[in-house]
C-alpha cells in the first residue's frame, strides 16, 4: 500500500460508517424522544436508573440510550452519574417549550421511517442471510489482517474460527499464517452457503469448513479460537457455557482470539459501540462490553491472562490464554510418579448427593495427567473434549431478528 493511502483509507471508512449508521443516530433521538426522556431532564438532573423506574424499563437499555444522547450531545452527563437537556434539547425537544418539535419529529420516527425502510425492496435479489455474509467479508477485507496480527499468532499449529461463516477472516488467516492449519466451525445451512457463494469452483479451499452448532455439537480440537463478532451475541450466562466449552476444546497452551468493538472503561462511548450495544439489545441477545466483562468472562471460563490490544479500525483484539479448568486445583508430582488433580463435590448421577470420595490419580513423568472432578474421575487435558450441555434448552436462536451463531460471519 502506498505511504499514507493507509490513512486515508481509515478517513474514507469512517465516513462512510458515519453515513451508514446514521439511521442509528435517528433511532436514538427518536426513542429518547417518544419514551419522554428529555421531558423528564428538563424537571432538574436525573439518573438512569430514576428514568428507568419511572416506565419499568431496562435499567441497562436506559443508560445505554442515555449515554448515546450525551455522546450526540442531546443530554449533558454530569460526574454523579445524572443526566441534563442540551440547550438543543430544552429548545426542541421538550414537550413546553415555544420552538418545541416533537410532534412533528414523532411522526418522522413513526409513519415516514416506516416508509422509508422499504426503500430497497423492490430490487432486493439476495436473500438477508446472503446479503449479511457479503457484508462481513467486505468488513474483513478491511479490518481483518488488522486484528489477526495485533497479536503474533504463528505459534499457533491449528485455529478454528468459531462461527466464521463465509471464511474471509479465516482465508486471512490462512494467508497470514501459512504454518497453521485453519478451520471454520458454524451452522450447517451457512456453511453450505459459504460453499456455494464464497468457494471458487475447482479451487483447492485454503481453510476447512466443519458444520455443527457451537452449543451443541462436538467442537474441533484447536490452539486457537477466534470469536470475532461472537460474544456480542450473547448474554453472559451463554457466553460462560460458550467459553467453557472451548476450555474442554482448546489444547494445552492454546487462547481464544476475541474480536469486538469494546466500550471505554465505564461504558460511556466510544459513540460507535454504544449504537451497537443497542443494536444488539434489539436483534439478540447480548451487548458490546467493557475489557474488564471480557475479562471477567474468560477468567470464569478458564481464560485468566486477557490482553487487549487496539490495532486500528473499529476492532479491539484480545488474546486470552488457557489456565486450569476453574474449580479444579492441579497437582503437579516428581519425577517419578506425580499426583493427579481432584475436586471432591456434588456427585452427577444423583442430583443434590454429596460425595465424600476425593480421588487421586498418578501418572509418570513431571507431572500427573489424573483428574478428578466431584468424585469422578474425568479425562485428562489432552484427551478429546466432552460433549457441552444446552444454553436454556434455547440452543442458538437469538431472540428476535435475524443473527446467529456469531453474526454468521
């Protein structure tokens, strides 16, 4: 690339993200506006969590929507957490005031933006799902060798891009580290479609497609994981069950590579993240999160040693390291016989039954490779992994709209 073609590529994008979200930046000013937030700022300071009260909202819906107002600057956020009209917004927004227009900005967000969301639909050709994988990969094209050397990767012999849909951070990683073998792991009916849309006919693929679902499925064994536009998805209670099962998956030695847009430390912005952090709350399951949620999440998966890096672009890029199976308390031995690691707990054949038995096991060598976890004995760390258990019974259909399994990316 030549000197300085990349920056101004970096001003290009943001430009065109600027007017791509814009129907974002709407949204925000029209749901402030029909929930009635800047009439409530305009009786004195006021928190979130008082707005939320007032209509039984999300707490956390609240002051995601609250902050995005401060960042266009339609509210001003003051140091104690409460929040107060711009002058701007005293002006136009509130129902008394002489220049108010909210009734006719109300009828924009209503009957005009409804009409205007079908702007497309009569050349429309791709399906949606189509439509989003090929969009992914136009955001990959971009940002993708960013994220995949924030970090030095080739240590890593075989990486599987979890929910990595049609392949482009895959076939990059391909590219960037071509001692490694790489994979993609996603739902069956994506991959089929990445193997119809996305593999040129006759050409030997520089990345394996495996079908499954992360949840439920056996996952491949690797030493790396990518999630990238993942975790997201999720809340944290799925992100957990997700995480620990690439514990049981991810060899000794091996991370998990997370790429998300991450929120500054106390969630107030950057402005980006918080519109898709409510963009999330209305089409799955989760939100954007700080680094210390990510943080937080890998270490009570069995990730401890997060490191995050900003590589440039809209990503941040945060390399997890495997620990020990949380609970399980490892027993290192001597050079002749070592002593297997045990948990005494709650035996899993019967439910509630305590087990009195803790159990050891030996192995030659450094190191003892016994594991005993609630009275039994389990496999050790390099044998294959065990099957996950169910997130809810709900498996991995978001709850509305149309995302799943990572954004099919």
């Amino acid at each position: 690339m030549a000197p300085g073609r990349e920056g101004e590529l970096d001003r290009d994008f943001r430009v065109l993200m600027s007017l791509a979200h814009g129907f974002m930046v709407s949204q925000v000013l029209f749901a402030a506006l029909d929930l009635g937030i800047f009439d409530l700022a305009a009786q004195g300071p006021v928190a979130a969590e008082a707005v939320a009260q007032t209509g039984g909202w999300s707490p956390r819906g609240t002051q995601l929507l609250m902050d995005a107002c401060t960042r266009l600057g339609l509210l001003r956020g003051a140091g104690d957490g409460s929040y107060t009209n711009s002058a701007l917004s005293s002006t136009f927004l509130v129902s008394g005031s002489p220049q108010s227009q909210r009734c006719m900005l109300l009828y924009l967000a209503g009957t005009t933006y409804g009409c205007w969301a079908h702007l497309a639909a009569g050349v429309r050709s791709e399906p949606e799902r189509l439509l989003f994988m090929r969009g992914l990969q136009e955001t990959w094209s971009l940002c993708g060798g960013r994220v995949l050397t924030a970090f030095d990767l080739s240590r890593f012999r075989v990486i599987c891009d979890l929910g990595g849909g049609s392949g482009a951070l895959a076939q990059e990683a391909a590219r960037l580290y071509p001692g490694s073998s790489v994979c993609v792991f996603d739902l069956p009916d994506v991959i089929a479609a990445a193997r119809t849309h996305f593999l040129s006919p006759g050409a030997r693929p520089s990345v394996r497609f495996v079908a499954g679902d992360f949840f439920r499925s056996r996952l491949p064994r690797a030493d790396l994981f990518i999630l990238a536009r993942v975790l997201h998805d999720w809340a944290d209670g799925a992100c957990v069950e997700l995480l620990g099962r690439l514990h049981r998956a991810c060899r000794p030695g091996g991370a998990l590579l997370l790429v998300e847009a991450v929120l500054a430390k106390g969630g107030a912005g950057p402005l980006r993240s918080l519109l898709l952090s409510l963009n999330m709350m209305l089409q799955a399951e989760g939100w954007e999160r700080q680094a210390s949620d990510y943080r937080n999440l890998a270490t009570r998966a069995g990730f401890p040693r997060l490191q995050l890096r900003r590589p440039g672009g809209p990503y941040h890029a945060m390399l997890a390291r495997r620990g020990p199976r949380p609970g399980i308390i490892t027993g290192v031995g001597s050079n002749t016989t070592g002593t297997g690691s045990f948990v005494t707990g709650i035996r899993r054949d019967v439910p509630g039954a305590r087990s009195d038995a803790a159990g050891t096991g030996s192995g030659t060598g450094n190191t003892g490779s016994g594991i005993m976890l609630q009275g039994e004995t389990l496999e050790s760390e390099v044998s294959a992994p065990q099957a996950g258990s169910d997130v809810g019974g709900a498996g991995n259909e978001p709850r509305s709209g149309t995302l799943k399994q990572g954004d099919w990316k």
